[in-house]
C-alpha cells in the first residue's frame, strides 16, 4: 500500500526531526522507505510504501 504523506508527517512517523527529512530531500538523498519525492512551488510530498498494517515496510 502507499500513501503521500508530508515530510513533517513522516518525521514524526520516524521520531526524527523535520529538519533532518528536509536536508536529506535538499541534498538528493536516499530516504528510506520514500519512494517518490514530488515538489510543488515550495513544498514536498513522500509516496511512501506501507505494509497492510500502515506501518512502514
């Protein structure tokens, strides 16, 4: 299953901080589980694939 979800959702998803998400997109990194990063204006979206219990696989 995937869901799009913001970058400050999949911070607190993780228990890290937003500014550690944004950095690693700004920087071209790889985000694990994030499997599609789109941009629009100035703000992102992470398709992030989840397992049938919505957690992250």
């Amino acid at each position: 299953m995937k869901k799009k979800m913001t970058p400050k959702e999949y911070a607190e998803m993780r228990s890290i901080s937003l500014s550690a998400v944004t950095k690693q997109i700004r920087q071209g990194a790889d985000i694990p589980y994030v499997k599609k990063i789109e941009k629009f204006g100035r703000f992102y979206l992470l398709t992030i694939d989840l397992d049938q219990n919505g957690e992250i696989k």
